[in-house]
C-alpha cells in the first residue's frame, strides 16, 4: 500500500472514531510530533560557524564552564 492510501485508510478509520479520550491522544500526538519535527530540523552552517562553535566550547572547556555528567542526568530526572 503507498503512502497515500495509507494516508486515506488512517483518515477513514480516524473519523469512525467515537471516544473523545482517543481524539484528544491523537491530537496531542500530533501536536508532539509536530514540536519534535519543528525542534530537530537541521539547519546548515558554515564552516566559520562551526570553527566559532568549536572555539567557544573550548573555552568553556577550559575556564571550566561545564556540567557533570552526573548533574545532567539529575537534572534530566527532574523534567519528568
């Protein structure tokens, strides 16, 4: 089946829906899916850019601006 059959299918099947519980969990997923896609579009650089980059976190690096893995992982327990 080509995608858009399967597009046709889904939409046919989504509108027989009649739990509104179901409709709002697929709008958030779309909703979420959606951000994420908008979030992790990758967006070219130059290689100036990329050196600045580079150069900066160097410098962090060396005048100690970093986090530990540690207290990353505390602060990503904390998102939740």
């Amino acid at each position: 089946m080509d995608l858009q059959s399967r597009k046709i299918s889904f939409v046919q099947e989504f509108l027989s829906i009649e739990s509104e519980e179901l409709i709002s969990r697929f709008e958030n997923l779309l909703k979420n899916k959606n951000t994420t896609l908008k979030n992790t579009e990758l967006n070219s650089m130059t290689i100036s850019d990329l050196n600045r980059r580079i150069d900066q976190s160097e410098d962090d690096s060396n005048k100690g601006r970093l986090t530990e893995m540690e207290d990353f992982l505390s602060e990503i327990e904390k998102w939740n």
